[in-house]
C-alpha cells in the first residue's frame, strides 16, 4: 500500500470521529497555545524593559551605593556619596558629563488632587544624560539649582493625575507641606523600569536642603566621551571614589558601578529564567495533551480490531498498520499545535494590549511548538500503532 493511500485511509479515519478527534486534539492545543503565551509575554516584557534601558545610551556609566554590613547581615544602602564626590568624577579625563541625583517618596498635592510620586534632586544635567525632554516649559537652571529654588518639572503620568484638563505650567503643587512652582512637564517615555513619567524633579540642593534633609545622593550618571573605553574608565572612577572614601586595600567598595551593558546581561538572565520556568509549567499540559492522545488511539485500536484485521487479510501489511495509526496520531497533535500557537499568539497579543507591554512572537517561540506537537504525535502515537501492527489477522477478523 502507497504512502499516499495510507494517508488517505488514516484522514478518513480521523473525520469518520469528528468529535473525538477535536477533544484529543483540545488537551495539544490547551499546552502549545500555554506555552507560546507564556514565552511571547516573557520576551514582549525584556525588549520593553532592554529599549528603556538602551534610551539611556551604551556611554554611560551609573554609580549607586553599595549596601552596609550589619555583623553578618547587608541591609540598606550606605550614605557615602556625595555631590562632591560627582564633581570629583567629572574632572577625570574621559568624562562629558556627570549627573548627580537623590531619590525619595512623597505626596504631590494640587487642590484635593495628589498622587503618590518618586521626588528626584537633579542638576541640569541629569536631563541631557537621561535624554529627558520637555513637553512644557523647560528644565531648571544651575542659578535654580544653586539658588535652591522651589521649582519643579513634572511627568506626564503625574501632570495628568494632578491637572486633567487643565494647564499645569506655573501653577503651584505642595510636596510634604511646601510650595513648587511647575517650570515644565516632561514628555512621556512610556512604561518602563523607574519611568520618568511618574517622577516629580526638582533642583538636587532643594531636595537635599529643604525638602528632606540630606546630604547624600543616591545615584551619579556619568556620561563617558568614548564608549570604547568604558571599562577603562570605569577602573578609574572606582579607584578614585574609593581613594575618596578612604577605603583600604582590602575592603570592599561601598559604591556599585555598572553600565547598560551589565543591567541588559543582568535582566536578560532573570527574565530568561523566569520566562524558562513559566513555560515549563505550561508545558505539563502538553504531557497531559499527549497522554490523551495515546489513551484515545488506545481506545480506536480496541474498537477498530475488526477493520484491521479485513486489512491485513487483503494484503495491508504490519508496517502499514502501524504507518496509519502513527500518522492519524502526528495529524491530530501537530494540528492541534497550529491551533494552539495561533491561540497563545492571540492572548499574548490581547494581554500584552491590556498591560500596555511590547507584543513578541519569537521564532524559536513558533518552532519549539511546532516541533513539541510533532513529538509529542510521534511518540504518544507509537505505543498503540505497534499494537494495532502487532495484531494476528485471524483473531482481529473473529473480534465482534
């Protein structure tokens, strides 16, 4: 017997049990289409979270503190950054320009609105390193910034909660009981890891004076001239910031450095894995999927013993048999994984709309389903074709 007559005995087959077939391809479809959502949401959320790390630039570095030693514990940020330890960093050779800042929480109050919002003390700077630009007004100046001016620049998530409908420049907003007048809204960046639309910025010497009463800052950008030469620069502004706090050979920087770079390797890993391990959940409803498959060919095997036994006495010979269960088996499954990566493209796309997330269907995405279905046909489908090939003509053609 022809391939091809195999073939068409075998889809005949599967449409003589419509209903039978859909419900054993429904448990494939259930687990590719599972697998296929999980891993686009997990590759849609790290291109969103790489394109706002990558708006930053490949030439910049970012020094945070590092975390204190209670006895045997970390816990908490250390208070040794200065913004003189910026200004230090910015005669280094190399060095376009750093951006010292300062990071809290509070309430931002206009009338009987307020909103919960990320005060930023930036210097002008800060909004040329981190690309930031207005939409209203325009950003502080270093007389505001020396003077301790109670000015701010909102952003857009923040305007639009305090202000709907109504112009915010010049109006004034009150954070932790004080009066800022707004010079500037920035454009929106969209979401992102610590967006700037749901930031409040406001002269980096007012907040540390004024509004909070510190005299550390929490982050310094440095822009480098040649991104090339990042790691060398890097070594340098480490060897003169520990000289700076005075830091003895043997103990450990109470500062971090890191480059886009390194943030890219660091959440590329995390999401890499939390990705792998939601799609290994996923993929035990494809073993489910495919358990289901083998117990219904079981089943046909049992009912269709009579079929295979006229077959086999007209001159269908055992690998036939076995030929034809094993392709209805494959059909069933690599069918039910076309279904199921259509609809695991669907409600990743819909939830990654809702979420207001990037939408990727990666390729790899598209093969490993395609390829998983197939297997899984092929291998939950052999037991019961070797059973049915394995039958002896004379006893099937007796079976009622």
């Amino acid at each position: 017997m022809s391939i091809f007559e195999t073939l068409r005995t075998a889809m005949r087959a599967l449409l003589s049990n419509k209903m039978r077939s859909v419900l054993t391809m429904l448990g494939v479809v259930i687990g590719v289409g599972a697998v296929v959502a999980m891993l686009a949401l997990g590759e849609g959320t790290k291109a969103d979270i790489e394109k706002n790390i990558r708006s930053l630039g490949s030439d910049v570095l970012t020094v945070r503190p590092g975390q204190a030693q209670m006895g045997q514990v970390r816990g908490g940020n250390v208070e040794t950054l200065k913004v003189e330890d910026a200004e230090a960093v910015g005669e280094l050779p190399g060095i376009l320009q750093v951006a010292p800042s300062a990071q809290a929480s509070a309430q931002i109050k206009f009338l009987s609105n307020n909103v919960s919002a990320s005060v930023v003390g930036v210097t002008p700077e800060y909004f040329e390193v981190q690309k930031l630009v207005t939409q209203y007004g325009a950003p502080f100046s270093e007389t505001q910034v020396r003077g301790r001016r109670r000015v701010a620049v909102l952003g857009s998530n923040v305007a639009m909660k305090l202000f709907p409908g109504s112009e915010p420049l010049n109006q004034r907003v009150k954070i932790r009981g004080l009066s800022f007048q707004i010079v500037g809204v920035l454009a929106g960046k969209g979401e992102g890891f610590s967006s700037p639309d749901d930031q409040v910025l406001v002269p980096l010497l007012t907040h540390q004076t004024v509004l909070f009463g510190r005299d550390y800052i929490t982050t310094m950008t440095i822009q480098v001239e040649n991104e090339n030469d990042l790691d060398n620069t890097k070594l340098e502004i480490e060897g003169l910031l520990r000289s700076r706090h005075r830091l003895r050979p043997e103990e450990a920087s109470d500062f971090n450095i890191s480059s886009t770079k390194d943030v890219l390797a660091t959440v590329g890993q995390i999401t890499g894995m939390l990705t792998a391990f939601l799609a290994a959940l996923a993929a035990i409803s494809l073993l489910v999927g495919g358990i289901g498959i083998m117990n219904i060919m079981l089943v046909s095997v049992r009912e269709r013993t009579r079929e295979i036994g006229i077959r086999m006495a007209i001159g269908a010979r055992r690998g036939d048999v076995l030929l034809q269960f094993l392709i209805e088996a494959v059909v069933v499954s690599l069918l039910g994984g076309v279904i199921g990566l259509g609809v695991g493209a669907g409600i990743a796309f819909t939830l990654s709309k809702v979420a207001g997330t990037g939408f990727v269907l990666p390729l790899y995405a598209v093969a490993l389903s395609l390829g998983v279905s197939l297997a899984t046909g092929v291998g939950f489908g052999v037991w019961p074709a070797r059973s049915a090939s394995r039958l002896d003509p004379v006893e099937a053609l007796r079976y009622e």
